[in-house]
C-alpha cells in the first residue's frame, strides 16, 4: 500500500486474521482490491458480510437515549374526517 500509512493499515488488515478466518480475509483483499477501495473499514465490511456476523452494537450514553411514546394513530382518522 502507497502512501503515508500505507504499512499500517495493512497491518491492521492483517490483524483482521485474528478474528476471521485466513480464506475469509482473504475473499475479503480480493473483493476490495478489485472493487478498488482497499482499506480497513472495507475489508472487514466484506468479512462481516461474508461471515454473516453482524457488528458489535454500538452503545449510546444515557444522555442520548430517547424513549417516545407510541403513536396516536386516532389523530390520523380525526385528518381524514376533515378532508371529506
């Protein structure tokens, strides 16, 4: 890989050996060396879809989580009665 960084983002691809399989990873290269977007993101996009695993859920602080109530689903009738 050329280019500043180019080592180590091979590396990191590298590491993705440590938790996919060695053919996986390298389906994987193939795909994003073809497609031309060789990167770390794609790479393990590529072995998460061909694994089928999904990706670790991202956990959201406290402040950001939203709780709504469930719609009023009689508001939409109460709409369509005035329209007529």
């Amino acid at each position: 890989m050329r280019g500043t960084g180019g080592y180590r983002v091979f590396a990191e691809i590298l590491l993705l050996g440590l938790r996919f399989d060695l053919d996986v990873l390298a389906q994987a290269l193939g795909r994003a060396l073809s497609s031309g977007r060789l990167s770390l993101q794609s790479v393990r996009q590529v072995c998460l879809n061909l694994t089928h695993e999904l990706p670790e859920p991202v956990v959201l602080p406290e402040a950001l989580v939203l709780t709504l109530a469930p719609p009023d689903l009689s508001r939409y009738d109460a709409l369509l009665s005035v329209a007529r």
